[in-house]
C-alpha cells in the first residue's frame, strides 16, 4: 500500500484520446517528495529544452501535494507547471481551493497532459472513469460561468472543476486556470491548456488516502492546532495588520489598506501614493467592501478565510481572495474600491492573471498617453481610467487589435510596438511582471530573492523574514524570543544586528554571506511547502508560520513512512531545487536574466550586487553564472544531470 | 414503558459561520478509520457540509438515522433569498439521495458523538465555532435506550434490501464451520 501519495498518475493524451492509469515508481518519492519536486522530475525526463510553450510536446501537468487529502490543514495546493509561453522556463502557478484534494481521493497524484485536441473538449475524471468530453458548447464561455455549467451538465454538484475563460482559448500569455474560487494564474498557463484545446479538467473522488501512522500524525497536528488557534488569538504586535495574522493576507477580512495603497506603487508601477490613504477614503472602501463581501470563505481543510464569496450590486456572484482586490484599482489609478469589486468579475471570467494583467492594461494606458499607441491604434478609446482599463481588457482576452499585441505581455508587447516602448518595460524580471513596488535603498536580502527565484515572483520566495529592521532593539528582543520556525540559533543575531541605519542597515547588511544563508532557507521552505501542498500563507510567506522546517519531517515521516529528519527533507528539497535550476539553465536562463527591475530601488550598489549574486550562487553550490556544478549534482544523485549540461556544452568537462 | 433519565448529545450547526472547509468531513473519515487516523476520505464521512458556494449555501449536516424508503413531504426553503434544495436540512440518510453511504458497500453511515472522545471531533477541529457541542439530560422510554452500532445499522439496511430471511440464510451459510 502507498501512503499519503497515491502511487497513481493519469496520462492523457489529447491528440489520439488515450487516457492511462500509470503506477509510478515508490522511489520517485524518495528521491523528491512530490507535488512540484517531482513534477520537475517528470519535464526534465520528458520536454527537451527545444520545446517552446505552444509546442504538442509541452507537458501540462496538474499536480498534487504529498500531503494534500492527509488531516493536515492548509494542505491543499494543486500546481499546474508547464512551459511558459511568456519567459519560455518552467511556469508553476498554484491554487489552494478544493481540486487537489479531490483529484487526490480520485486515486491521482497527477494529471499528465501532452499534445493538443483537434476540438475543444473537457475532462472528466470520476474515480476510475475517466473520460474526454464535447466542450464545444462551452467556447467562449466565461472560467467562472464554465465551472458551474459543468457541475450542472454532470450532475455533480461536488465536483472540482478548473477551467479557462476566452483569454486562455485565445492564448494570451497571461491567461489563468480558474477553480472558482482560486487560480493557477502566473506566467500562461491557462494559454497552454487553451493551446491544448482543453476547456476544463473535472474531477470527482471518493478514495481514500493511507497514513502510514496516523495516530502519530495526529499527535503532531494537534501541536500545530494549538499554535494555529494561539496565532489566531494572538495577532504579531508592531506589524501592519495585513501582515501580522496566519494565512495569505487576509485582504477580504481586513478593510485597512493603508500599507498597500500608500507603500505600493499606482499605475505602471511607477508612483507611490504616501497620502492616499485618507479618513475619507478609508471610509468608503470599508462601506464598499462591506457591501461587496458575503462571506469569507476557506480552502479545504483550512481554518483560515482569505477568500470571500462577492455578491456586490448588479454584479453576478464570484469569489475573490488577497492582493486581486487591488491591482487593477491601483493600477488604473481608480480611488473607489467598487472598482475593484466590477473588474475583477469580468477578468475572472475572461481567466487571466490578476497580477500581470493590470500592468499590461496600465503600461498601455501610457503608451498612449506618450504618444506612441495612437487612436490609431486603438479606436473609440475611451477617457476615463475605468472606461479604458475595460475596453483594454475586453481587447487582450479577444486579442482584438491591440489586444492581441499586449496579449503576449508587457516584455513581449513592448518589443512588438516598438517605438521607444521598451522603456516603458520597465518592471520585469526574465520577461514577467512584478510587484509594484518601488523603493528607496537596495536591500540585500530583496535583491537575491528577486533575481534569483525560480518561479520569478517575489511572494513565492519572501516571508518568514520580517520585511525590513524593527527600530529598536526592545522589539527585536521581543521578535526573537519566541521564534521556533528558523533553521538555526544564529538567525537570532542576525536579526538583532540588522538596524534601520547605518553600517548594520542595508544595502551593507545582512552581508552577501548572512543574506544567502536567510534567502536559502525561505527559498527552501518556499519549495518544500510546494512538494508537500501547504498553503504558503501558513507557512512559507507568513511571518511565523504554524508549519516550518522544524515540523514538517514529522508529518512526512507520520504520513509517509519514510523515516525523515529535518535534514533529509531539506536534501529533498534541494535535490529537487538543483534539477529545477538546471532545467531552467538548459532552456537558456543565465546570471544576465537574474536582475531585479533597473528601477526597483533609487539607489543601486553595483558593487554590493554582484557580491551578493556571487555569493549565493556559492552557497547554493552554483558556479558564478548560476549553473549548479557538477560536484553539487552529483552530491544530490544528480550526476545524470550533469552529464546532461556537459553534453550541451553548458557545464564545461573537468571545470567545477 | 418506564421512564429512564438519559444524556442526549448533540451538535447545534451555526450555519452562518461556516466557511466551507470541510475540516470536519476530514476528521470524522479520519477518527471512524480503522485503525483511528489511518486514512481519511470525506466521502466516509458522518458529516457532510452541503454546499452551493456560488448561491451562499454551506450548511453541515450530521448523520441521522437510516431509513429503508423516501419520505413524502419534501419542502423548499427559501431563507434570506436562498433557495435550500428540498433535503438541504434532512439528517437522514435515505435511498433519494447519495449522502451518509459507506462508498464501498453502500450501506449508511450515523454520526455516533464519537462515543469515547470528550466531545465529537467534528466540533473540535472546527476552529471557526460553527459546530457546537450540547449535551443535555432527558427522560426517554427505556426501550429507546438501546443504541445500534455501526453493524448493526448496516444489517438493518441489508434487512430491508433482501429481507431477513435471506439475511439470515446468508449469515448462517457464512458461519458454517
């Protein structure tokens, strides 16, 4: 018997329809957890580098946690990786909701989808019957809408469906998988299920999934109950609210916005609102959004509610959770939140990326006011900032006239214009949209996390680490006292040292060596949340999490069986961290690409920069262009990856 | 019929509360697995929270007893605007609809307060108070008093499928030798 995983995947074929149930191999589990550990394992066995996105060999494969369907809370995550049309690397967007766990008592890990549909169709999978259905009838059809009509056709109300909207029929590279109420949004990879012909993937399950020990898992969960509920009574004091409670920020819960809106930056990215944030406004968001949310909803098996079902005026019913309440408001430069609460419904619909999506609308949105998009360019664009941000959105998910020059993103779109429009790219790493911050001092720790993370977006590296110095020592004192989530006692020091000012203040410090040793264990437990399905917000991206490296071998080892300790989870992890490197490095990625926005920060530390590159490239076994060296491969099993980038000439034979 | 004093456990349902995690499916399929916590399956489950999110309806509800034949007066609810399909509140677990059916044998499923713990643990593991434990003294009949186990829940319906007789039949063939 397997336990926590299923030891099942589902190979689909779309060309020919073949569907196969596929035992995969106990080892793999071994050897890289799951969910994303070994999703990375199956595309670099499988996609060669010269596969681009829209290629019939680009594997889509929808993947579960280890521990998703166990008791464990939070434990949800479902994470689609694929070729991203937009940066050409590997894209993994996640979601939390309700698909992954469902998938898994269906009997599947994973979902492994190759080649493309001669017709649109959807899948449905119901426990061993496993089918590829006409979506014919379902073109067109908003991502939202698509879900509901589904469960109905079926006669399913408690099917999980993941479907995209026309933006990802239409292939925009920012087109999302939507689940209702959360989505696999980052980097396209709703444009390659659309390129795939696949309109949705159903499922159904009523297996079960096997502790090896649960009376010992239980034990540990009930630990971690108590540390859930001491949290949720016990808010971090001297942090901003959004910030201080378990969970992804619980922006549908929390109406105080001030941080957001006065520390993050308007329209392109560009301008920072320091007195936004008024008596007045204050009020009127909170009446809106009052008005706007329902009820606050969770993901499965989650005590926390960061999502919320919306019924807001004329607008049909939706859900919405975190950061989407603002960045089309924020990005169009629109001070009423009911903003917010009409745009987000048509763009869940359309299926597209709530982040990139409100750059793309407002870097084209100054491209015409500088004159290099005309009327020419787009007719009958309207006046106002609402009105325009609408008639762009409706353009991008039909790829109508302009539309379908910024359907392939801000990078791409700029270079297709042209004019002197690349300058107006000016907030994107490896060709991907980023927060919109914009900042003063260079900050050692921002700077690697930024260049150097996998996924290429900032919350999905950051965290566990307070954002900047407490002022005073008093609260650092406080801060460290109780602080179990870190790897080591001497994160504590770092911690005290760090000063708002001064020599001890960034950019000088932490020093490249300290800042490689604090971003290597967030990147780490980024990836280990991601092998395992825990939601980030109770763990990796929350400032301490009930879920950290010093309990997570318990619950494996409890699940699985397979005796782990902290240090055996985190070589896993790191196996897996070096073939997903490598697998990027094979597709052409490079120290030049790792950059953080040219104007992230007014002030730059060219010097400091490099040192701070180089020197967590040497921590995480890296040459100095970000290749990991064939005596780190071969230290984490991985000497047939070596071999592999010798081959190709990227590792050089005897060097390193 | 004598009269005996008996607690009466229950679990009250804040409806308005619930957020729709389902946590409480998970640890009932969890803690009624043998051996406990050896697996879990919400399709196991004694509790099940019924769910139309998009209509703003998420309303748990606990396994009551096992009846052999559809009842006759199904009523709608409309509360608050929402349309409650006609079974939404119904605890029963019945041949019109799939809720409260072991997946593999079919046979139905009650929420027993899971009998030995200090409260069910539905209740417990619902960190958002929607599900409250009530325990309150009452006189019943006496003969009301027996309580049937799992089993016997179970034989009750195949009773009622093949009638006793062959029941009977099945298990004496069973226990030969």
């Amino acid at each position: 018997m397997r336990y926590a995983e299923t030891g099942y995947n589902l190979e689909i074929d779309l060309a020919t329809g073949n569907i196969e149930r596929v035992e995969t191999d106990p080892k793999l589990m071994e050897l890289h957890l799951g969910g994303l550990g070994t999703s990375v394992k199956i595309h670099w066995d499988r996609v060669p580098p010269e596969t681009t996105a829209f290629d019939p060999e680009n594997l889509m494969v929808i993947a579960t946690g280890l521990l998703v369907g166990t008791p464990a809370f939070s434990c949800n995550r479902t994470i689609i990786s694929t070729i991203s049309p937009q940066t050409g690397l590997l894209a993994y967007p996640m979601m939390g909701g309700f698909f992954a766990s469902e998938l898994k008592h269906a009997g599947y890990d994973k979902v492994i989808i190759r080649n493309k549909s001669p017709k649109l169709v959807y899948l449905y999978i119901n426990n061993d019957k496993v089918e590829l259905r006409d979506a014919a009838h379902l073109k067109g059809k908003g991502a939202v809408e698509t879900c509901e009509l589904i469960r109905q056709e079926l006669n399913q109300p408690n099917a999980q469906v993941a479907a995209i909207g026309l933006a990802g029929e239409n292939r925009v590279w920012f087109a999302s998988i939507e689940q209702g109420r959360s989505s696999c949004s980052r980097q396209g990879a709703g444009a390659v299920m659309g390129d795939k012909g696949l309109k949705a993937v159903v499922v159904r399950g009523t297996k079960d999934i096997n502790l090896a020990d649960g009376a010992k898992f239980m034990e540990h969960m009930k630990d971690i109950t108590a540390y859930i509920n001491f949290r949720n009574e016990n808010p971090l004091p001297g942090i901003q609210p959004i910030m201080a409670g378990i969970g992804s920020p619980q922006e549908m819960l929390h109406v105080d916005e001030a941080w957001h809106t006065t520390g993050f930056a308007w329209g392109n990215a560009r301008v920072r609102r320091k007195d936004f944030w008024t008596e007045e406004i204050a009020k009127s968001w909170e009446t809106t959004q009052h008005e706007a949310v329902k009820r606050l909803i969770s993901c499965y098996n989650c005590p926390q509610q960061c999502g919320a079902l919306i019924t807001y005026k004329d607008v049909p019913a939706y859900f919405m959770k975190c950061f989407s309440k603002l960045t089309y408001t924020m990005a169009a430069y629109v001070e009423d939140l009911d903003f917010a609460f009409r745009i987000a419904h048509r763009a869940f619909n359309y299926g597209l990326d709530s982040f990139s999506t409100p750059q793309v609308l407002a870097f084209a949105v100054e491209l015409y006011e500088a004159g290099i998009l005309t009327d020419e360019d787009m007719p009958g664009f309207p006046p106002g900032n609402e009105d325009r941000f609408y008639y762009l959105l409706d353009k991008v998910a039909r790829r109508e006239g302009i539309g379908d020059i910024l359907a392939e993103g801000t990078y791409g779109a700029a270079r297709k214009i042209g004019k002197g429009a690349e300058k107006f790219d000016h907030n994107t790493t490896k060709k991907h949209e980023q927060m919109n911050v914009k900042l003063g001092m260079m900050d050692p720790l921002y700077y690697i996390m930024y260049a150097t993370n996998e996924k290429i977006s900032i919350t999905q590296i950051e965290g566990n680490w307070p954002q900047s110095p407490f002022p005073t020592m008093e609260q650092r004192e406080e801060f460290v006292r109780d602080w179990p989530q870190l790897p080591d006692e001497k994160f504590k020091k770092y911690f005290l040292d760090w000063e708002p000012r001064g020599e001890m203040a960034n950019p000088y410090y932490p020093t490249p060596d300290i800042a490689s040793e604090i971003v290597d264990w967030m990147d780490t437990i980024h990836n280990i949340d991601d092998a395992l399905g825990f939601c980030a917000g109770m763990a990796s991206f929350c400032l301490k999490p009930p879920y950290h490296i010093n309990n997570y071998w318990k619950l494996i080892s409890a699940a699985t069986g397979m005796q782990v300790d902290k240090d055996e989870v985190v070589r896993k992890v790191k196996r897996s961290r070096h073939l997903h490197r490598a697998y990027n490095v094979l597709r052409g990625m490079r120290r030049a690409d790792e950059k953080p926005p040219e104007d992230h920060w007014k002030k730059r530390f060219p010097e400091i920069e490099e040192k701070l590159l180089d020197a967590y490239y040497k921590h995480k076994g890296w040459n100095n262009d970000g290749i990991p060296t064939r005596k780190t491969l071969e230290e984490y099993d991985l000497g047939y990856v070596a071999d592999e980038l010798e081959r190709r000439g990227i590792l050089k034979d005897g060097q390193d | 019929m004598a009269k005996i004093k008996k607690k009466i456990k229950t679990i009250k349902v804040d409806a308005d509360k619930c957020n729709g995690c389902r946590s409480c499916e998970i640890i009932c399929s969890s803690f009624h697995a043998t051996p406990k916590y050896s697996l879990s399956n919400p399709a196991r489950s004694r509790i099940q929270v019924i769910r139309h999110p998009i209509q703003d309806i998420w309303v748990p509800v606990f396994a009551g007893e096992y009846t052999p034949a559809e009842c006759m007066g199904r009523d709608k609810y409309i509360i608050n605007g929402k349309e409650y399909d006609e079974c939404g509140f119904c605890r029963a677990v019945c041949p019109s609809r799939d809720l409260f059916k072991e997946p593999d044998s079919g046979l139905p499923l009650k929420c027993d307060m899971c009998e030995g713990e200090e409260k069910p643990l539905c209740v417990e593991w619902c960190l958002n108070d929607v599900l409250i434990f009530e325990e309150r003294e009452e006189e019943v009949d006496e003969e009301e008093e027996q309580r049937l186990e799992d089993m016997e829940i179970g034989l009750e319906a195949l009773a009622d499928k093949y009638g006793l007789d062959k029941l009977k039949e099945a298990l004496s063939r069973m226990t030969k030798d």
